[in-house]
C-alpha cells in the first residue's frame, strides 16, 4: 500500500504493557522521520532500561514504505521485531519506531507464548496513541525575473502553495511547498513561463 497524497503516523509518544508469567513487555511508539532519530530514541531507552533482557523494535519510515527493520534483540528469530512490525503495517502506519522492553520474569514462554506477547505490547501501544494524518509536500526552489512576479504569485496562489521563504534583489527567489496531488499541475504551469528556473527540493 503506497500513500499518495498522504500517511497515516502517531501524533506523540505512547506506552502500552503486557504482562505473562512473570515476563513483563512495555511498548513504546514513538513518531520518527530519520534511522537517526530511531537509533537516538533506542540508545535512551536502553539506558532507561538497563536492567532489562531485551529491548526489540520495528520502525518504519517514509511515504513510499521502503524504509524498515525489524530487530529481535537477543530473542528467538522472527519471535519480536517481526510482530511488532506486523503491527505497524496492520495498521498502515509509518514514520513510527516501536520498541518493546522485556524483563524476564523467569519462566520461558516459548516461541507462540513471545510473538503473541511482542505483537500484544506493540499493540497496546498503538491503541493508546493518536493516530493523525499527514500531508505528502513536495518542496520546490524557484528562480524567475521581475516581469514573471505576478504570473509566479498567481500560480503559487490558485495551487495552494506555502511560502517557505522569497528573496526579492537583483534575482527573485521563492522556495515553496505544495501537494503531492497539486504538485504536477503547479509544476505544469510555471515551466510554460519563459526565463524561470525551477528545481526540486525533495518530500517532506
């Protein structure tokens, strides 16, 4: 499933606990954007929860969905990171890092006993978070002369595009960001407009 105007991710940080046999496993989801900001976030829960056995996770990032990983940290293979994935893409969620800290209670729970406990606490967490959704933007740099000023502004203005910054001297300058689904048609009408130079700046 490929977004195409826009996704779906968690607002702000949420918790979620599961508890069996002694074994508890807390979930936490947090909103992320980069594998830095992932990597930053595990880093502190893994001085958070230093005494813990396991600190497994699942991110996964981006509108086109081909960022992700899952980790089972120790735990038997595909028992963790994969059900806590799972979870994620159940949902249709990206740019969320999910991580779930076990502290072993002392009774082994097996291979069926971990992923329906890894897949439970993700999903707690996932239920006690606010689900929004977020705008596709593509981001564009524009270069015009002076006579082009009010054929730019027009175009900006009917497709709803937001100004990030504009430096009006010996050469105008407008950087701006738009829809992905208005982006073609905005696109399409200021390179019709002789003397200007428009260059991509990238998704946001």
């Amino acid at each position: 499933m490929l977004f195409d105007d826009s996704y779906h991710t968690i607002k702000a940080p949420a918790e979620g606990i599961y508890k069996e046999k002694g074994s508890k496993f807390i979930g936490y989801a947090f909103p992320v954007k980069t594998e830095a900001d992932c990597k930053e976030i595990l880093l502190q829960l893994k001085k958070e929860h230093h005494s813990a056995r396991h600190h497994c996770y699942a991110y996964r990032l981006g509108p086109d969905l081909q960022t992700y990983r899952a980790n089972d940290d120790g735990e038997p293979n595909n028992t963790a990171g994969k059900p806590i994935l799972g979870q994620i893409q159940s949902k249709g969620l990206t740019n969320i890092l999910i991580v779930v800290v076990r502290y072993f209670g002392g009774t082994l729970l097996g291979v069926g006993g971990l992923i329906v406990a890894y897949r439970s606490a993700a999903a707690e967490a996932i239920a006690n978070a606010e689900i929004v959704e977020e705008q596709i933007l593509f981001s564009y740099s524009l270069t015009f002369n002076y006579e082009n000023m009010n054929d730019i502004m027009r175009i900006l203005k009917e497709n709803h595009c937001k100004i990030i910054s504009q430096d009006f001297g010996d050469e105008n300058k407008i950087s701006f960001s738009i829809r992905k689904s208005q982006s073609e048609k905005a696109e399409n009408s200021i390179r019709k407009i002789k003397g200007i130079m428009l260059n991509f700046g990238g998704t946001k």
